[in-house]
C-alpha cells in the first residue's frame, strides 16, 4: 500500500506470480485529515531504515519504525502515511538511525513532508 498519486488516499499494487501486476485507486471521499513523511540521509543507509517517526496531534501519539520488507515475498518502500483525522498541524520528531531524537517540528498536513538528517 502506497499513495500513489500524493492524494492522502493509499492505494494498492498487487504482484501474483504468474499473473499480470494490478493496481487498485483509492477513491474514497472524507477520510480526514493525512500526514506523509519520506525520510533519507547522506549516509550508505540513504532511506533511514531504523529511524523512528512519531506524530503528535496533541490527543496522541503515532509512531512508526521505516523497515524494509513487511510480510512473505512482500515489503514497503516509500513515505510512511499517518491517518489524523480532524488535525490540522501536528508536531514531528524522527529518531535517525545510530543518533539522538530530533527536535519537535510543527508542520501543517495534507501533504508529503521530506526530511533529511
């Protein structure tokens, strides 16, 4: 599952061996407010993998390890997708890999943020 076309919603791409790549839209209307957040570094790790992500929307916090893979013969690579609901800013912080919490950022959403360490 990935947003593909930077819409908030996330859509599908299904891969079955022998058989041909479908890719379902996602065109579901009023889903709230959405927060993508694609994370990279200079370093030979250049997505991040092992940052931790958290959101604040001020009632709770979501957070999310970047990992590579996510299931048999199967993986994510791409920005991390936060639902929020009725938001309209939320604070974030990315714990990089082998280094120290960020500081807290307030950000506006409905958009793809990109943070580099």
């Amino acid at each position: 599952m990935v947003d593909l076309n930077a819409d908030g919603l996330l859509d599908l791409a299904v891969v079955n061996r022998r058989a041909p790549l479908e890719v379902w839209q996602n065109f579901n209307a009023d889903t709230g407010h959405w927060l993508s957040i694609d994370v990279h570094q200079d370093e030979a790790n250049t997505q991040a993998v092992g940052a931790w992500i958290e959101v604040d929307d001020g009632a709770s916090v979501q957070a999310r390890e970047v990992t590579v893979g996510g299931g048999h013969a199967g993986g994510v690579a791409g920005p991390q997708h936060f639902g929020l609901g009725d938001v309209e800013t939320v604070r974030v912080r990315v714990r990089w890999p082998h280094a120290d919490w960020s500081d807290w950022r307030e950000v506006a959403v409905d958009q793809v943020l990109n943070l580099t360490r």
